[in-house]
C-alpha cells in the first residue's frame, strides 16, 4: 500500500516549519493533527483533521529499494 505524507511546509498557516509525517493516512492525521496543536497552537477540530486530510500526499520515495537502480529523474523529489 502507499503511505500517505503530510507536509507542515504545505500547510497553509504554518512559516518555517519543515515537518513531514509519514505513514497510514489515519496515522498520519492523528499525529499531524496532534503536531498542528502542540506546535502550532490549533485547535483539534473535525475541520483541521479534514483540513490535513486534503493536504496528503501519496508517498513516492520509499516506494524504491534502498539497494538497486535509483528512481527515474524527476521523481525522487515528487512526494
Ligand atoms: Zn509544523
């Protein structure tokens, strides 16, 4: 299955925050969620979870073996 990735640097409140969570998409949004609180003083609501929710991305990068070929151009960067 692909992981989902939230990325605090796409969140559109946040300044100079550079977290990225990864995991099962309900993972992820617990703890972005819980982040989003402790660090950016939100409130956990059902809008901020469903907020989270529309800013994952699917995971790419370790999606490929750490040994062997390396991805394609352009896409090691692409989460
Ligand atoms: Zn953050």
């Amino acid at each position: 299955m692909v992981r989902k990735v939230a990325d605090c640097r796409r969140f559109p409140s946040v300044m100079n925050c550079t977290l990225t969570i990864s995991g099962e998409e309900d993972e992820v949004v617990r703890a972005a969620a819980e982040h989003a609180v402790s660090v950016h003083r939100h409130e956990d609501t059902a809008e901020l979870r469903r907020e989270i929710r529309a800013t994952l991305q699917d995971e790419k990068v370790l999606a490929y073996p750490m040994s062997g070929p390396p991805p394609p151009e352009g896409e090691i960067f692409d989460l």
